[in-house]
C-alpha cells in the first residue's frame, strides 16, 4: 500500500475535524428544535394541569360561597338548630364530595361540622380563617386528620343581619380526591407552595418533597439527597434526574405561577425522544458528508495515479488517450450523481419540515372538525351534483346544487360564531338583548345532542326581534343548561320532546320550555344548590346547573320556577324583563 503524503493526511484530518463539528453543530441545532416543540406542547399541558386543578377547585369555593348564606346557619345555640345545621352540612358535603364542611364562628371555635373531629377544633390561627373574618374569601392547604389527608381550604365569611362577620364556613376539598381523576395521563406535574413543599402532584411518590431556599432540586421528606444537576441548554432548563424509574432521566423543566391557589406549577418532560432525533439528524449529515469525502478522496486519489502514470508513460499517451478520457467521464457522471444525491437530501429535509407544520395544522383544527365534517361533506356531494348536471347542461340543477353549498358554508360559519360566541367570557354589564336571538344560538349549540338522542323540537322562531334586559352569553347559557337537563330527563324515553315558547305576562316576557319526561319530583328544591336526581359523582354534574341558572336570571332582575306539567313532563318558566330605553338611560 502506498503511503499517503503528509499534505493528503492533513487535508485528511481537518476533513474529519470539520465533519465532527458540522455533526455537532447539527446535533445542537436539531436538539433545540426538538426542545422548543417539546417547549410548547409541554406549556399547553401544563396550562391543561393547572386549569383543570383551579376548576376542580372553583366548585368547593363555589360549595363555600353559596352555603355560607343559608338561613340554617342562624341561631346555632339551639342545640335542635345545631343538630339540623350539621345534618345539612353532612347531606351537602356527602354530594359534593367534600372532605368536610364547617362553621366557625368569629373566634375561631368550631360551631357544626360535617365530619366532626376531622378538624381542629380551634382555626383562629389559620391565614384562611383570618382572612375571611376581614370579609374576604380565605384560602389555604394543609394536612388534616389521624390519616393526614390532603386538603385545600375555602372559607367564605358568614355576615349578620348588621353586615358584621359572625363567623365562616369552610369547605374543605380532598386533593387527594381531586388528583385521582387526571393522575399518570400527564408527564409529572407537581404543584409548590410558597415555602418550596410540593403539595400537589399527579405522581405519589414525589409528595411532600421540598426545595431548599436558593435551591433548583427537590429534596425528599426523609432528608435524603438524590442526584440532580440542572444545566441551560440555549432558552431551556434541563434537569438531570436520579429520583426513581418513573421520572426521566433528562427533563425539560417548565413552570409557571398558579395564583388563583396560591402556588407555582411545574412539569418534567422527557428529553429522551429529542436526544434520539437530534442524533439522527446528525448521523445522517455525518453519513452524508463522509460519504462525499470518501467519493471526493477517491477521485483525487485516482487523478493523483493518473498524473504518475501520464509522467512516467509519457511515450505511449496516445495508446492510452482513450482510456483516460473514459476514465475522466466516469469522474464526471459521479459528480452528477453526488450533485443530484445532495439535491434529493435538501428536498427530503424541505419535505420533513413542510410535514411537521402540517401535524402542527392538524392537531390545532381537530378541536372543530367534527361539529363541521357534516357541512362539509353535504358540500362535497352537491359539488359533484353540480359539475354532473352541468356535464349534462342542466344549469338550473346545478344553481340549486350551488345555493345549497352557500347555504353548508353560512351554517358553518354559524357553527363556528355560534361556538366562538358561547365561549367567550363576558364581561359586559346587563343591558338590551335580542331575546329571539339568544334562544335561535342556544337551539343550534344544542342541535347536534338533540340529533344524536333522538330528541323532537317544538320551537317557532319569532320573526321580529324581541328585547328584553340582560346578559347575551349569560342569558344564552341559562338557555342551554334547560334544554341539557331536559334531555338528561328524557333518557330512556321512547317519545322526547322539547317545547319553547315565548309569552307576555303584563310588563314582564316569558319563556317555557317542556318537555316529556318523568317530571320533577320535587319542585321547591329544585333550584338549591347539588340537588339533583342524576348519580352522584357521575359524569352529569353535581347538581349546580340550575342553580346557577337561578342566580343569573336572578341578576337580571327577572325570575325562573319549575313545576310539573299537567299532561306528564316538567315545565321550567324564565321571566325576564322588557328592554326599555328609559331604564338603560
């Protein structure tokens, strides 16, 4: 074998050196990419986590709040009134699900409980507790119990009839409970106090772990120390774990504050799946690049041996023209052939890239797609009903075909203005609302459950506008939650039937909306707050739907009531007031 010269070794080495810093360099780059994905679906669940915490934790502030004004919390130094105000606690706290339900009074002293002995019997030193005597919702966590359970607290200040603050009800939620519902479907998620413990988490074996002061880390509640390190790695923090087989080894770190409990969210992403991508990107620019260098150096070695032999064979280049000129033509297709090779590697990463926008597009749209695939296959099927009838020169056919796509695409506009609508969160004050209006957006927000249950719907839309005085969101969510409930109450019904109709009762309009189930079994507790007739803890709610509708038609000045319809069924009567233009001047 000949020896290499020493210039054709050095070319050599530097061609290695700059392949290995071209591989790192794409490593690095594909490792951010792949970080900055992870970024964001890594910020969406941990915006999913905490909004799911605060909502599931918004009920028992709710429960808090709407108990606290109930009348059978008055005079509790009859024991009779005691014995009647703990039974209520315990029947609410039993369909709620809340841990405990309290009343203190404004020492502190605990006065009637739902779980008597769960807690202290003393709560005067608690923050939550002094917060809601100065008239404002408290809040708080701790442990309670022999067991040591979990528990978020509310308390909800109880005023006298002067407007002083006699006392506070404290609703007291199981975390424990509460996280069983979304454990293991998330990377790990975990919630800190202020202090750095670690009071909330969808993976058990990390609670009550805290962080020192100064401190990245968790440390375990036995003191122990585990192996960590955190290292930024561009914009992301990269935390490298050794806390137990069911945390990753390298994690991207997020966090984020949680104010409305008081805490900050963190979650762990693997990093792993990145690590392994980055790698194969690299590897494959590495195979590229050592494949060119390897073509490249042969070629120049073997132009290298021709230039020898042409020198040392001058006498007999004419015999040999030939065979050079053959030579050199290969030399020439292959480096069409690596020209063309490098061509097709930029289109295929051009192609990847152009793939991953288009997941990205898929995921964001499937939230949508199926209120509009109907619409959008009835469009489809007119358009090939179009284009046969004009083949066939049947112009007026395929105009009908024609308006009727107009028609799918302004009912998909209506879906999607109707959905926007509906979810926006009105901030507005009560003023002049197309009453019609409102009832037409609530039947067509409804209209895909009421195909899908098999539900008939007697309703004749005004042809004029009617206004009276309101909320349009709030208004159009009392709406829903009455047809919803009178579905719920027509299951396993062979005839289902919706009525709404609007009427006049002196300066006040009406609503009734009927319907064909087994009725209301009893009409004065209706609209008190988890009284309902569905399951308890199932999949139907807790009972707080009409309530809540009670309270918003209530701020409108305006009244609903329930009863039971003459020839079988329940009717529920909205009475609101007419717009005037006096009243909004």
């Amino acid at each position: 074998m000949t020896r290499l010269p020493l210039q054709t070794r050095a070319i050599i080495l530097a061609f290695l050196l700059g392949v290995g810093g071209l591989t790192a360099g794409v490593w690095r780059y594909g490792y951010l990419q792949a970080l900055g994905q992870l970024e964001q679906r890594g910020e969406a669940d941990l915006a999913l986590a905490s909004d799911r915490l605060v909502r599931q934790l918004q009920l028992y502030q709710a429960l808090a709040v709407m108990t606290a004004d109930r009348p059978a919390l008055m005079g509790l130094d009859d024991p009779v009134r005691r014995a009647l105000a703990e039974a209520l606690l315990r029947q609410v706290a039993d369909k709620s699900g809340a841990l405990d339900l309290i009343y203190a009074d404004a020492a502190g002293h605990v006065v009637v409980a739902a779980n008597p002995g769960l807690t202290p019997k003393d709560l005067g030193q608690q923050a939550f507790f002094r917060r809601a005597l100065h008239g404002a919702l408290g809040r708080g966590h701790g442990v309670v119990g022999a067991l040591q359970r979990r528990a978020y607290y509310f308390a909800a200040p109880v005023f006298a009839p002067g407007g002083a603050v006699k006392g506070a009800l404290i609703a007291v939620a199981d975390l424990e409970g509460i996280e069983r519902s979304w454990r293991g479907n998330l990377p790990p998620v975990f919630f800190t106090d202020s202090s750095g413990l670690l009071f909330i988490s969808n993976r058990s074996d990390l609670l009550f772990w805290h962080r020192d002061p100064g401190q990245l880390g968790l440390t375990p509640p036995d003191g122990g120390t585990l192996d960590f390190a955190a290292r930024r790695v561009g914009t992301h923090d990269i935390w490298r774990l050794g806390w137990g087989q069911y945390l990753p080894e390298r994690a991207l770190h997020l966090s984020r504050d949680v104010p409305l409990v008081e805490m900050t969210g963190e979650i762990l992403i693997n990093v792993a799946p990145a690590r392994r991508l980055a790698g194969l990107q690299a590897a494959a620019v590495a195979a590229i690049c050592l494949a060119f260098g390897a073509l490249l150096f042969l070629a120049t070695e073997r132009r290298r041996t021709l230039a020898l032999a042409n020198a040392a064979l001058e006498v007999r280049v004419k015999d040999r023209t030939r065979a050079l000129s053959e030579t050199n033509e290969k030399l020439r297709q292959e480096v069409i052939e690596r020209e063309e090779a490098e061509a097709a590697l930029k289109q295929a990463q051009a192609d990847l890239v152009q793939a991953g926008k288009l997941s990205a597009l898929g995921q964001m749209s499937a939230g949508i797609s199926h209120e509009l695939n109907q619409p959008l296959m009835a469009i489809r099927q007119f358009a090939d009903n179009g284009a046969a009838f004009l083949s066939r020169g049947w112009t007026d056919r395929a105009g009908e075909n024609l308006e009727r796509i107009a028609d799918m695409a302004t009912r998909m506009d209506r879906i999607i203005r109707n959905l926007r609508a509906f979810a926006r969160n009105e901030r507005e004050p009560s003023g002049k609302v197309d009453l019609a209006g409102v009832l037409r957006q609530a039947v067509e927000l409804t209209e895909a459950r009421l195909k899908a249950d098999g539900v008939r719907l007697d309703w004749i839309p005004p042809a004029a506008p009617i206004y009276v005085w309101g909320g349009e969101v709030r208004l159009a969510q009392v709406f829903v939650n009455l047809i919803n409930n009178a579905v719920d109450a027509m299951g396993g019904r062979d005839d289902k039937l919706i009525g709404i109709e609007i009427g006049e009762q002196g300066a006040r309009l009406m609503v009734r909306v009927t319907d064909t189930g087994p009725g209301i079994a009893d009409p004065e507790k209706i609209f008190e707050p988890f009284y309902t007739t569905k399951e308890v803890g199932g999949d139907e709610g807790m009972g707080l739907g009409l309530s809540i509708s009670y309270g918003l038609v209530q701020s409108f000045g305006g009244n609903i009531r329930g009863a039971n319809a003459p020839g079988g069924g329940a009717v529920f009567t909205v009475e609101l007031e007419r717009w005037q233009a006096e009243r909004a001047a």
